[in-house]
C-alpha cells in the first residue's frame, strides 16, 4: 500500500512532501498492511494547527489500524502536544522528515509519548541538503527548494523556531533539479523557500537570487516558465530586477511579504521595510515590466493597530497595485514578542480582515474585467482550470493539464477568467 501524505500550509512543504513520500517509501512503510499516513504540517497560524489536528482525528476513526506519523513545521514547535495525541504514532522533526532512516524504525514503536517524539533541535541545522525529484503527485507546475530557514525574527513569526536559521541549496543543484523536472515535462517550474531572497548569503561567493534566476534561465533553455513563489521586495538584488525587467520566461507575477501598510506597525512587527519601500518598488518594477502583477500577504488586526493605522493596509492594496491577496488576521503565536502585546479584540480582528479582504476582491475584479479581450498563455492545471502568466485563474474547456495554450479571454465571473481557444476566437 502507497504512503499516504497529508500537506498544509506552503509550496515548500508540497516539495518536501514528495521527498518524504519516496524516502518514506524506501523505508518500508509502504509495506504496512493497514497503511501509513504522514501529516507535514503547517504552524504559520493557529488556524493551521488546529486544522491538522483535526484531520489527524478523522483519520484515526476512519482508519483505526493504520500508522499516523506527523512531522512539520506545528511538529516542531509544538512536538509535545502532537505526541500526547493518542491517534500519533510517531512525531518527526522538520529537518528528519526527509530522511529514510526516520521512518524505518516506525514499527517499532512503543506508545510512550517520550519514545515517539523524535524532533532535534533545528537551530543546529546548518545545511539545506539537494532533493531530487522526478514529479510534483497531481500537480501541472513543479517546485523546487532552494533555500530553507530564516535569520530574521518578525516578531508575530513562529516559522523560524520551526524551519531553523537560512540555509541554501547550492547553484549547481538547483540547476540539475530543474533540469530533471523540465526533462520529465513540466513546462513550470517554481523556485521556493521561506526566505527566498536571502539566498546565497551562506554559500562560498555569496550568490544571490538573482544570480540563481539568470543561471538557470541561461543553463535550462528547456524552461518555458520560471516562477518565484514569494520574495521580500526590501532584499531585491539588482541582477534579479534586471532579470524580471528583461527575461520573458520569468513570470510577471511577484508575491511580495509586506505584512502591514503601516511604518508604525511594521516598525513593531521588526520589518525590514517602510510602506514607501512598498510603492517604491511596486512602482519601479511596474515602470520596467508593465505586465508584472503583484500579490501580497497582509495581515489584519496586529496588536495595537488603530483603526487609522489600518486604514494604511487598505490604502497600500491601490498604491501598491496589488491584485492577488493573501489576507491572515493576526493569530498569536506561543512564544513570539507579539503573542505577549496588547492585543485587539478577536471580533475587531476579524471584522477588519473582511475589510482587507473586500478591498482585495474589488481589486480583484478590476484586474480581471482589464484582461477582457486580451490574448493569454494558459498553464492548465487541471480539466477546465488552468492559470496565466500573471497567475491569474482562468476558466477553459480545451487543453490537457500540463499543456500550455494560447487563448483570448472573453470575459470572467467573478472569480475567474473565461477563456477560449486564440484560433476559434480569430475565427
């Protein structure tokens, strides 16, 4: 019987997924005879934690006999509580997860919550080791690491008492996974991290992300789409702004960590960056490549935020263009600076995250109702669903997953765009 895994949370933990799948599988857990089920979770927010452990109950009762493993970023900040769960057989660090040699010893278990919580102390991680793969399980664009940890410490930020300090995976490596993947005929490949824009600082010459993005454009002819998955706009090099202002095969889609469009609450969340560094680069970046679209987290309700300080979040989603919205409302994280401020009332913080969120939909939809008429390249994704340059959803009914498709967008329905076929449409 297959492993089963179970993914919350980032596109870094979808790539790992798959390592642990085969590592995993290569352990002989696929041999069980009741099965195993490996839950790589997520702690960016209290929500996320209580989703897997929800989801670790229902498979305990809907499949009684079966190994339930749980590793992650919630198994490493939070390894003493998911071993006390009585449906947990085994509780793996975020750095082990990746190894065979963890899950071979599995069988063996006894039920001492001791015994089963094997999580190290991820601050001792030095190194981000490469891991190949062949395939993304279900997926028409595939990932790849190159950088894990982060060095600095946002105060409402769990993530780095889960993922440890920065490491990067060397050049050459990354080079050699995305050739695999682009052999293996994915036509997207995204380069993922927790920190992404401070790769490099670790490895002999110190390359940086750009550096990385113009060597694999120029060394894997073969790509027809690279993606970054999230970059914090304050560490932008110049060889990566001079790769999205002249490399068409790096997608016009940036999603940018501003958190706040607040200086005073930026200030107090330890940010690297002013809401002016904010436009400053939106504005920049839009001057050399006029089809870029940004995206952006933003968090809503960060303790003390004043209604005016807010008002600066919503005002920054025009003045920063921003399109695609990932809106958090604050969630205290046990241990952080910011889980011991004066916090705001959980009513308020969620009443100004639908706020944010409303403002995100309206520019949403403005963003959309622009592309009518345009002509577009589809990754489809799946059967009817696929995605454009600027990783706008669109709605079509031709092409096969994995295939990019040229298209004339005809109109949207509110969330996504609707798209036929660049021949039919001239027809």
């Amino acid at each position: 019987m297959a492993v089963e895994i179970v993914t919350f949370g980032c596109r870094l933990n979808t790539f790992e997924s798959e390592v642990m799948r085969r590592e995993a599988e290569a352990a002989g857990l696929g041999g069980i005879a009741e099965g195993a089920v490996i839950f790589n979770t997520c702690a960016v927010t209290a929500e996320a934690v209580r989703q897997a452990r929800q989801s670790i109950r229902k498979t305990r009762r809907e499949r009684p006999g079966a190994r339930i493993v749980v590793t992650g970023c919630a198994a490493q900040t939070e390894a003493s509580a998911f071993a006390a769960m009585g449906e947990v057989d085994l509780v793996i660090g975020n750095d082990d997860k990746l190894k065979a040699s963890s899950y071979r010893a599995l069988p063996d278990f006894g039920v001492n919550d001791t015994e089963k919580c094997r999580v190290n102390d991820i601050m001792s991680v030095r190194e981000t080791a490469a891991h190949m793969v062949d395939a993304i399980e279900g997926r028409a664009r595939a990932f790849v690491q190159v950088q894990n940890g982060c060095d600095h410490r946002c105060t409402f930020c769990i993530i780095p008492y889960g993922r440890g300090n920065s490491r990067s995976v060397p050049m050459g490596a990354v080079v050699d996974q995305v050739k695999r993947l682009v052999d293996n005929g994915y036509a997207e490949i995204v380069l993922t991290g927790v920190d992404m824009t401070s790769y490099g600082a670790d490895l002999p010459g110190a390359p940086k992300l750009g550096r990385l993005v113009k060597t694999i454009l120029r060394q894997v002819s073969g790509v027809r789409r690279l993606r970054l998955s999230s970059i914090d706009s304050i560490e932008a090099d110049a060889d990566l702004v001079d790769a999205i202002a002249g490399e068409s095969r790096l997608m016009p889609h940036l999603h940018l960590s501003l958190q706040s469009g607040d200086d005073m609450i930026l200030k107090r969340m330890k940010r690297r960056h002013l809401r002016a560094d904010s436009i400053r680069f939106c504005n920049e970046i839009r001057a050399l490549r006029p089809d870029i679209v940004f995206g952006a987290d933003l968090i809503a309700g960060f303790p003390t935020e004043t209604e005016a300080m807010f008002e600066n979040s919503l005002a920054i989603v025009a003045e920063c263009g921003l399109t695609h919205l990932h809106v958090f409302p604050f969630s205290p994280r046990q241990g952080t600076p910011a889980a011991r401020m004066p916090q705001l009332a959980r009513a308020l913080v969620k009443e100004r995250a639908a706020r944010l969120r409303e403002a995100g939909e309206a520019a949403h939809a403005r963003h959309l109702a622009g592309m009518a008429g345009t002509d577009q390249s589809i990754l489809v994704e799946r059967d009817g669903i696929g995605r454009t340059e600027d990783f706008t959803l669109a709605a079509l009914d031709f092409g096969a997953p994995g295939e990019i498709v040229a298209a004339r967008i005809t109109g949207h329905d509110g969330a996504r765009l609707t798209a036929r076929p660049l021949a039919a449409a001239a027809a």
